[in-house]
C-alpha cells in the first residue's frame, strides 16, 4: 500500500484541479476561461477643456469665459476661431494652441469638455459635430438665428442622449433660487405678475471686440430680445414651472437704427393666469445695466436687490432682505462650475436642450408678434 506524503498529496490535489477544471467536449479537451468583466469608468471632473469660436464677445468681454475657465485650474488644450489672427491672440491670452479648424482641434487636443461660442448664424455645425463626439459641451445660446433651427438641434441631441448645456446664467442668483422656492412652496401663494427686465449698453462694445455681426439679423437672428431676453424668457419658466405664451410685443429701433432691434417689450401669459412682462434693450446710456426683477403673489412680492447679489420680500407684517450665502457662485461662473461638477459626478446637465430651445421659441413667437418676422 502506497503512503501519500505531504508532497505527494499535493501534486495529486494540483492534477485533481488541472483534470477539474477541464472536461471532453467530442474529444477535445476544453478549459473554459473566466471573462474579465471591465471595471465601470467613473466619471471624474474635467481637466482639459477646448474652446470653438473664440471670437466670440463673451470669450474676452464679461462674462470672460477664457478667464473663467482658467479660474476653474483647467488645461485650456485648445482655442479655435475661422479667423487665425482672432485665435492666435486668444491663445496668448491663455496659454494655449490656436486653431482655425475646430475638428481638427478636437481630434488632436482629445478635450473631455467643449465651450462652443460662435457667430450666431455659425453655431449649429459645431453644435451637431459635438453631439456625433460624445463630448460634453456648454454651448452658448440661441444656437441658430431661427427657432426652427434651433429645436432640430434640440432634437438631435435628445435623439443621441449627449450631455450638451446653454449657459442660462440668470437661473444662478439668490433671487432665482428664493423666487423658485416660495414659488413651489406656494409661499406666495397665488401669483400674479413677474418682471424681468434687463437693459444693457449700447451696441459700441460689440463693435469694438470685432463682433459687429451682432448688429445684423442675417448673422445674429435678432438683437436685444434674442441676446438678453431670452434669459427673461428662461427666468419665467424656470421660477414658475409653467409653460407661458406670448400675448403681445413691440420693438423699436428708435436710438440704433440697425437691422435689429434695440429695445422689446413683450407681454406673455401662463396656463394658471399669471402676466410674465420681459424687457429688454441696448439703451443704457453709460457702463452698468437697468435690470430688475421681480415676482408679485397673494402673500409676498419677492424682488432682487439692486446690487443684483441679495432679495427683498415684502408681505403682510414682513419686509427683510437676504444676502446670498458666503462662497455663493452665481451668474456664468456658476454655470460653469455646475457643469463641470455634474460631469465630475456623473449627472446630467443643469438644463436640458429642450429649455434653451423653448427660450429661443418665446423669443421668435415675440418677433413675429412684434412684426419682426
């Protein structure tokens, strides 16, 4: 009778497990192989970011994307602008590459975020080039000159599931934030009116950045109402849940006399009855802004403070203000932070495409109101 020794056991428990783990399979042995099961990515926040268009106002002139974006401790990999002198001195300004092709740029520089800017009338290529990427993407609005063409955009990326934003900056205030929440609450009880209104300096400032295109509806698609209006717009549905229309709108064209308007008011209504009044112009006569806005209901009027960063709310027995908390981000570098978080976290972006695609419908519905169209 054979002993087995502690070698002998073993050797024999290894070939007990070699013969285990394989079997005859019509004559052929077969060892079956454990898949490796890729681990899930996890999404982390950007690091490198390209820009599109950076001829574009906002690239250099507040609200300074380049610079915010720098703010964030972001790798600017890239800048791209049709004109090479306009990309070159923005990639001085930045540290970065200039291109004048903005898929030739993405294809070599492998950004994980996109800001795509752009004439008004030159943003859908980019917008749709950037969907086909997977790339997420902030791409300042209207996104085309025409509301058709901005709701097939809107389509098209719904269509594809990509994570791609408009900078709807007004939504990030104190103001915004408080109004939407009384507003939910029903702490305002029934709501009567809202007004919003935002009146800017004249056109000079887009004429001396290079952007005079601004200034023409062939290559903006409108004028005041299109580029500040629309935030009026947005602010309505955003705040209230509703989904307004427009009852009446006038523009003039009285102080510019250019191709688009340089004043418009418009009047619009929601479902449960409540006014929304939008206004919006280049007639400031100096630097800063005319802006105010302003929620009435039942029970309290909520309405921003004048230095833009605080709230008043006025009711039976009340009247306090309230300052945005310590550290608050708002406005476009809010927007930019928030994208850049939710990225960082995997969620989706703080507005959907469909919300900038109603904005600039609202807007268009008011042209054609206003005989614009």
């Amino acid at each position: 009778m054979k002993i087995f020794n502690q070698q002998n056991r073993r050797e024999f428990l290894k070939t007990a497990g070699n013969f285990a783990g394989s079997f005859a399979l019509g004559g052929v042995a077969f060892s079956p192989r454990v898949r490796q099961v890729p681990k899930p990515q996890v999404a982390r926040r950007p690091k490198r970011v390209a820009v599109v268009g950076v001829g574009h106002y906002h690239a250099t002139l507040a609200p300074f994307y380049l610079r915010l974006l720098q703010d964030e401790k972001l790798d600017i990999v890239g800048v791209q602008d049709s004109d090479r002198a306009v990309a070159e001195d923005r990639a001085r300004r930045c540290g970065s590459t200039a291109y004048t092709d903005y898929r030739a740029m993405i294809d070599k520089t492998k950004p994980e975020f996109v800001l795509s800017l752009n004439r008004h009338v030159d943003m859908p290529a980019p917008f749709r080039f950037l969907v086909d990427s997977g790339i997420p993407f902030l791409a300042e609005k209207p996104w085309g000159i025409d509301d058709r063409t901005v709701n097939e955009l809107a389509d098209y990326a719904e269509k594809k599931n990509a994570w791609a934003t408009a900078p709807l900056s007004f939504r990030y205030s104190w103001w915004a934030e408080t109004a939407r929440k009384m507003v939910k609450s029903g702490e305002l009880g029934t709501i009567s009116h809202m007004l919003v209104r935002f009146n800017q300096p004249g056109i000079q400032r887009y004429i001396d950045e290079g952007n005079s295109w601004m200034v023409t509806k062939a290559e903006a698609g409108g004028g005041a109402l299109l580029n500040l209006g629309l935030h009026g717009f947005d602010l309505c549905r955003y705040i209230t849940g509703e989904e307004p229309t427009v009852v009446s709108a006038v523009t003039s064209h009285s102080i510019w006399k250019r191709d688009v308007e340089d004043y418009a008011f418009v009047t619009l209504r929601t479902p449960s009855g409540m006014v929304f009044l939008n206004e919006a112009s280049y007639t400031f006569p100096t630097t800063g802004s005319d802006s105010e806005r302003k929620i009435a209901g039942a029970k309290a009027l909520v309405r921003a403070t004048s230095t833009g960063d605080g709230v008043q709310i006025i009711g039976p027995g009340r009247d306090e203000t309230t300052m945005a908390p310590s550290g608050y981000v708002g406005s476009w570098a809010g927007v930019v932070k928030d994208c850049l978080d939710r990225i960082g976290r995997g969620e989706p972006p703080p507005s959907s495409v469909r919300d900038c695609a109603r904005a600039v419908t609202l807007t268009f519905d008011a042209y054609r109101a206003a005989g614009e169209r």
